[in-house]
C-alpha cells in the first residue's frame, strides 16, 4: 500500500465535511398509525463523510493527513469532531448554517429510506492564518468537493493556484462545485459528472475535452467496475486502466459508498510518494476495487461517537481466549471483526503488509496461529523455526493484531466457525487455490478478502537462504583452520 513520506509536507485534505448516520436493524411489521415498515433498530454507526472520510481514508493508509474543512458548531459537528480528533488534523474553517448529515435507514441491508439535514455552507472572508500556512506547506493536495463552499472560496481557489506548480493538486469535483482551478496533476470525475460536465458519452473523449478546458495535466474517469479511463494532456494519449482480477466472494448489498473517495485519495498518496499519473490512477483503481469488495465506507464506521478501543492486548498467549474475548466485544459493539491466518514463521515485511491491511478494515484483528504440530505436517521437519508460544508472542505485540488464537487442525475451520470473523482475509497468492475454510466463514455471515502481498518473501526463501550462508560461512571456516 502507498503511503505519504516523511521527506515531504503532508497530504492536505481540502472540501466540505458531513455527518454520515446509518441506522440498521429489521422491518417484520407495519406501523399501526399508517401503511409504513416499522424498523427495529439493531445498530447505529457514524462516520465522517466527504472530505472527512478521504481524510480519514488517508489517514488509515499510514498517511500524514490534515483536514482543511468547515464544521458547525453544533451536535453533530461535535460528534464529527470526535470521529476525526484521533486520525486527522482538523484545520477549520467557519460554518454557515448546522453541520450537515445524511441518516440512512436499512432493514436486513435493504435500503428503506435516507434522512438529510443541515444547511451548512463554508463561510466567506479571508483565509484563517492556520489554513493559509497549512496549504503552503503541504506536499500534496487534494480537493474533495461536496458542493458545499470550501473549494468555491476565492481565497482557497487563489491558494491553490499557488501550488499547483510546485505539487500535486488533485481535484475530485461535484456537479454543485466549481470548476477546478487550472494546472490541478489529476482530476477524478466519476462518469456521471464526466457527462455532466463535457456533453459527451465516450469516457475518452470526455477526458480529452475536460483536460482542454479545465487546463489539467490529466483527467481520470472512473467507470464503476470497469476501472478508469486516464487521458492525459501532455503528451496526449487516452487508455484504459482496468481493475485487478480479485475474486469476489461475498453476500448481500455491495456498498460502493465512498469509493470514488478511496480512488481520489490513493491517487494523492502516490502522486505525493512521486508516482506519475498512470502509476497513481493504477494504484488508485486497484486501492477501490479493494475497498468495495472489503464492504465500502462501513469499514471506517464507529458504533457511536465515542466507542471505546477494542484492542486486547495478549503478551503471553497461551489458549486464544484473548481472541475470543475480543471477537465477543467486536459482536456486542456492532463492529466488524477481521481475521486471517498462517504459521507466521519467521515475520517479515510481507506479513507486516497483510496484517496492517488486514487490520484497516475493522474494528479489530484476530489472527488464527497455526501450532507447531500443524506447521510440522504442512512443511515438514525442521519447521516451524519458531515455536508456537514465540510466535503468538510476537504477533501479539505488533500495533495491527488484536488477539491470537491458536489451532492444532490442518486448516482453521472450526477455529473460525467460532470466532464468527465478517471478513476472512489471505493474500492474493491464494486467488487460485480452493480455501476450505471459505464455505464456514460464509456460512457465518462473513465473507474472504484477497488482499495484495508484497512480492518476493516468502519464510521458506529465508529459511533456505539462511542455511545456504550458514554452510557457506562453516566450509569458509574450516578452509581457514
């Protein structure tokens, strides 16, 4: 996964943050008052939304992140504040009018009806100091607009224009927002607004014909499933950016709410780490289809405003209960559990990489540890290198796993069946294998991610090279006595 480096400014988030409600729960009744569905409500969660969650998208991908953004003072400005206050530097601007918030309702994951409120526009007048001096120090911006007033402020428009020559601006427009300013590195309509915005059908030309009038060095349309298409201007050329080929293994609803904000801000953390435009739009296309297949903007939901950590720390773990504990207060909260599993013999860098993807997308982690014995049938003597205990010890104290569990059989079926993950997550080396264990976590109600690895490691490549130098070193010394 890109992130944002430490040899640059951060990345600023700058456009109109919301309050986003989503209230599930079940509808086996009428109202006896009129003909409507009565919803029992089982959970509400609450998120930030629009620029709040591609700031907040940024910030779980490791980035150095602050927030440009106008909020109310009000109660659920509050309650936006406290979901940012932990991951994201809010630089405020005034609010005219109540925060807005968009409420919407479900009924065993069917769409029943959504509630908007708030009036709030960004309020005109000159720049806060702090905005002024976070916008000249950024090393990468991206405009996130809603259509609600931060990114029409003459003063931000005139900001921008200071550095669209000297980093990447990316601009992420809406139907009710202005314009992007000219020279922005890559703008990101979706195909909607494409339309919208051009007069023309074809994606391509599209693209061709906003570069034009915008003045943008490249303009990215996204299609939906069918990835983007990247016309850049100079030199000219239009192609078609397709998304990985993950397996997707899932049930209910597809939620694709904030996709388009995943695609704008993994373009910006590549663009800020030196990716050219092809390169970022590429990881861009591949970090959405990662997210809508992972369950959408619901993954970066919290239960309520201010719901508590549920990281359970295990430094000796000896029997999984920590893990079970932690799936048990996952379920009570209405979060969602992850899980993934291996011998995890040996970490290194490619573990750290699934894990910490792995963790991102939910409220805790449980890995599910192969035990010696198991490690032993799978790879034959000599393995693990590491025992069981040492191994669970050190999963455990790494910040992305939340409990340990381990088990003795050749795969972790039964583990998981009562652990009960809502997503079971392996690298995307296992796209052509049969996973047995797939058919428990769906008959649970969860679903398999196939997350990308880092390629090149692999523990038995360290254990090999490690005896190649090892008998390397011994004939060398032998030769010398």
């Amino acid at each position: 996964m890109l992130t944002a480096g430490s040899r640059r400014g951060p990345l600023v988030v700058l456009g109109d943050s919301l309050l986003d409600i989503d209230i599930d729960g079940e509808a086996n009744r009428l109202s006896p008052e009129a003909p409507v569905p009565v919803v029992d409500v089982s959970r509400q969660r609450r998120r930030p939304g629009g620029a709040g969650l591609a700031a907040l998208l940024a910030a779980r991908s490791g980035g150095n992140v602050i927030l440009v953004t106008a909020i109310g003072v009000d109660d659920h400005g509050d309650a936006l504040r406290n979901l940012l206050a932990d991951h994201v530097e809010v630089c405020a601007l005034p609010l005219d009018g109540s925060t807005v918030s968009k409420c919407r309702i479900a009924a065993g994951e069917v769409p029943m009806l959504r509630i908007d409120s708030g009036s709030g526009q960004a309020g005109s007048g000159p720049l806060p100091a702090g905005v002024v001096r976070t916008i000249a120090g950024a090393g990468a911006i991206l405009v996130a607009d809603y259509g609600r007033g931060v990114a029409d402020l003459p003063a931000i428009q005139q900001a921008l224009l200071h550095k669209t020559n000297s980093v990447p601006v990316i601009w992420d427009p809406h139907p009710r927002g202005p314009h992007p300013v000219r020279g922005c590195t890559l703008v990101t309509p979706n195909a909607t607004e494409a339309r919208l915005f051009s007069g023309v059908e074809h994606p391509g030309e599209q693209g061709r014909q906003l570069c034009a009038e915008w003045h943008a060095r490249a303009v990215a349309v996204t299609v939906g499933g069918r990835g983007a298409v990247l016309t850049e201007a100079d030199p000219p050329r239009t192609r078609h950016l397709p998304p990985p080929d993950f397996p997707q293994v899932r049930h209910g609803r597809v939620d694709t709410l904030g996709a388009g904000d995943q695609f704008a801000v993994a373009a910006a953390l590549a663009l800020l780490e030196g990716a050219d435009a092809r390169e970022a739009v590429e990881a861009a296309v591949c970090s959405a289809a990662q997210f809508v297949q992972a369950g959408g903007a619901s993954v970066v939901s919290t239960v309520s405003a201010d719901a508590t950590n549920l990281a359970v720390r295990m430094p000796e773990q000896t029997g999984g209960s920590d893990a079970f504990e932690v799936a048990a207060r996952v379920r009570r909260s209405g979060g969602r559990l992850v899980a993934t599993g291996g011998c995890f013999d040996l970490l290194h860098r490619g573990h750290i990489s699934l894990l910490t993807q792995a963790r991102a997308l939910g409220d805790a982690l449980v890995v599910c540890l192969n035990s010696d014995a198991s490690v032993r049938r799978a790879k034959g003597a000599g393995r693990p290198v590491v025992s069981q205990q040492d191994r669970a010890a050190v999963l455990a104290a790494l910040a992305a796993v939340d409990g340990v569990a381990i088990f003795d059989e050749k795969t972790p079926a039964a583990l998981l069946s009562r652990l009960q993950p809502d997503l079971w997550v392996k690298g995307t080396d296992y796209a052509d294998c049969v996973l047995p264990e797939a058919e428990v976590v769906e008959r649970v109600g969860g679903r398999v991610v196939l997350l990308p690895v880092v390629p090149g490691y692999s523990t038995t490549h360290l254990v090999h090279a490690a005896g190649a130098d090892y008998h390397s070193s011994n004939d060398i010394s032998q030769e010398v006595s």
